[in-house]
C-alpha cells in the first residue's frame, strides 16, 4: 500500500470517528460504483450527509479543504444522487460536507468539519 493510500485511509478512519463523536450516525464507508467512490455516507438527524473526505499530512500544497474543486464537487453530487436511487429512503434534506484531515507527527490529528460547503 502506498503512503498516499494508507494516509487517505487512515484520515477516513479520523473522520468517521470525529463525525460519530459529533452525534452522525455513519450509514455507509467507501461506496463505490463506476462512476466513483464517496467517502462516508451519514445520517445528521433527517439530513443525508455526503461526506469527502481530505488528508494531508502538511500543509505545503494548501489546506487539504482546499484539494476539493468545482470538477470533484460535482461528480461527488452525482455520485450522491446515485447512491439516493440505489439506497431509497426517507431524507427532509441531503447535505455535501468537506472533512479535513492534517495530520501532525506524535500529536493527534486536527480535523475540521466543513458542513455544506459542496
């Protein structure tokens, strides 16, 4: 597994968590179809999150918030009207959130949790 991979992983892990901690309740991890893969799928009361996730372990490149752009915004809202049809249910609203994940060396990780910002 590559670096990249086992950060990407191990942010998804935080993510989940900080997002279960904070009173979500995760539906579904890593959906994919051929089109793509969602992140985290979660429930927030009646509002279907979808959730991408970004991880970096600095910020040399940017915020990792920042790596979400218009092109990835909108296959994520694709992808997430996708996972709608084939997971029928019952959702006052649907919500596009961004968690960022920046891991530091021998200290947790900060996460940040970006509520409908897709």
């Amino acid at each position: 597994m590559s670096h990249n991979s086992a950060l990407g992983q191990y942010g998804e892990r935080v993510a989940a968590r900080a997002l279960t901690d904070a009173g979500f309740d995760v539906i579904d991890t890593n959906w994919r179809c051929a089109r793509g893969e969602i992140d985290i799928v979660a429930r927030d009361g009646a509002t279907l999150v979808i959730c991408e996730v970004k991880t970096r372990s600095s910020t040399a490149f940017g915020d990792p918030a920042e790596a979400v752009g218009s092109v990835k915004a909108r296959r994520l809202r694709g992808l997430g009207l996708q996972w709608l049809a084939e997971h029928p249910g019952q959702w006052e609203t649907i919500r596009f959130d961004v968690v960022a994940v920046l891991t530091r060396d021998q200290a947790p990780a900060q996460v940040r949790h970006l509520r409908g910002v897709l």
